[in-house]
C-alpha cells in the first residue's frame, strides 16, 4: 500500500512514473536512479586499474607548487577508486576511511575547486595512509 503526501495511505495509489503513463519498468529504472549516492556499491579496483584521469589528480595533489584547479569531484572519484569510504559528516566535511587512516576533507563552500590548503592537507592524510604517486609508479611500473 502506497502513501500520499501528507503520509495517509490510499489503497489505489501508483507510483508517479506510472501514473504519468510509463511503463512499469521505466518507473522501477527511475526509483533505482534516485537512490542516494553514498549507497550505491563501489567495486575494489583491480591491480592495474587506474585510469589516466585518477592518476593525473593524483599527480596534481602531490605537486609542488600546490595546484589550485582540482576539483571537488576528481578527488571524491580518486579516493573512491583507491578504495577509500567517503561519508558526509558535519556541514561540509567528509569522512574519509583509507587504509585503516580516518580524515576529514571539506567540500569546498564557493565552486568546486579545493583550497590550496586542504589540499595541502589531503596529501598529507593520502601519504600517511600510504597513497603517494612514486608508491603507486613503483607497484605498477610491469602493468605500463
């Protein structure tokens, strides 16, 4: 039994996409669409499996002088990839878990670029918790 707006149950009642006319099948699609980010399953990478866009953020993060054009999402994509947990904490902060190395990042409150100072930040957490580029060359320089 399905409920409406205001929470009280109405034994006829269909989901939207049906009661616009979609078939059964396109509204179970947009229902599965709409889960929420932080739910849906991220596979492990596989040995070898970075892709040239994670490994040139990864690149940025660890070059000096600092860059100050990276974006929000290229580095919640990077550590998702290395197999980090990315939760919402409080207000902008994420909660970071990699390689048994909790930390926070902040979501960045104008734009999406990250301050020069949280990255400054990240790359420190990312090499304490074992993730630097010479680490990553070096255990799959036979996979080039």
């Amino acid at each position: 039994m399905l409920t409406r707006r205001g929470g009280a149950s109405h034994p006829h009642a269909e989901p939207a996409a049906t009661a616009r006319g979609w078939p059964a099948a396109a509204a179970a699609h947009i229902t599965e669409c709409r889960a929420p980010r932080s739910s849906l399953p991220v596979p492990p990478p596989r040995e070898g499996d970075m892709s040239h866009k994670h490994r040139n953020v990864l690149q940025a993060i660890f070059h000096e002088p600092i860059a100050s054009n990276i974006q929000w999402r290229e580095v919640e994509s990077l550590l998702r990839h290395l197999g980090a947990e990315v939760e919402p904490s409080h207000g902008a902060r994420f909660r970071v878990l990699l390689n048994r190395r909790e930390f926070f990042v902040h979501h960045p409150h104008h734009g999406n670029e990250i301050p020069k100072p949280e990255l400054k930040h990240l790359r420190e957490n990312l090499a304490a918790a074992g993730v630097t580029l010479a680490r990553y060359d070096e255990a799959h320089a036979g996979h080039a």
